[in-house]
C-alpha cells in the first residue's frame, strides 16, 4: 500500500507509462502460454482422438477458467503476476487500494472481452486521456508504477 500522505490519506502512486504495461503484456503473453500448456497436457493425453472434438468447447471453457483463476489468484495476492513484479508494475483499485475478488473478475472478464474483440480493449489506450485500457477503467482498476 502507498505511504500516507501528510494529511492522512493514502498516497497515489503515479500510473504505469503505456509502453512498461505493454511490454509487461507481451511477457504475460508468454507466461500464460505456458500455463495454458500445462494445462491442456490431462485433455490432449486422456481424451482420445476421436471425443476431442465433440469436447472442445469444454475444453476451451475449461482453458478460459484456467487463465481467469491464474490472474486473479495473481492479482489478488499483491496485485501482480511475475510479469508485472518483473517490470514493477502493480494494479490497484482507482483510490489505490487493493483488490476485491469483485475488481479482479470483472476486469478478467471486460479484458477477455476486449481481447476477443481484435485486442479493442487495449487499443482503447491509445484514445483514452490516462492512457488507460478499457477493462481497467470499467473495472474501477489501474496499473501504477511499483
């Protein structure tokens, strides 16, 4: 948490710059592969060939919920995954505090969205006036230097 400001209140650390969030997202990018990997080693070994088809939108369910307990396991317990602690990044509810189970499921869902959307989320950063992506500002969250 921020140190407390002369009055009090907690201190806001400043945002994280477009360009360390991005490069943090491509690293992340990496790291989930792996997890998704390892995930998918019991579907791809114990599923014969012939049933994989039929189970693939359960696997891809199962793929989805997967990623989604990665991150927000992650984020709930500090407010950073590998990626984000290896480029001192750290996400935080809009007032800086940390986050609720609430605030890390809804931004996996709105970012899952916007990634489903050709990457729209993100590139909502581009327009937006903090150059926040979109899933941050509909969940009530932000990534701040840390």
């Amino acid at each position: 948490m921020p140190p407390a400001a002369e009055n009090g209140a907690p201190r806001v650390a400043p945002p994280a710059s477009l360009a360390r969030r991005l490069l943090s997202l491509l690293y992340e990018t990496l790291l989930l592969l792996a997890v998704l990997m390892v995930g998918a080693l019991p579907f791809v070994a114990l599923a014969p060939s012939d049933e994989r088809i039929a189970a693939r939108p359960l696997f891809q369910l199962f793929l989805f919920a997967l990623a989604g307990a990665y991150f927000i396991w992650q984020w709930l317990r500090g407010g950073q995954t590998l990626p984000m602690k290896t480029w001192r990044l750290r996400l935080v509810t809009r007032e800086g505090g940390a986050l609720t189970l609430r605030h890390g499921v809804q931004r996996y869902l709105f970012a899952l969205a916007g990634s489903l959307l050709f990457g729209a989320g993100f590139l909502w950063a581009l327009l937006d006036r903090e150059r926040q992506f979109l899933h941050d500002r509909l969940a009530g969250t932000r990534i701040v230097n840390g």
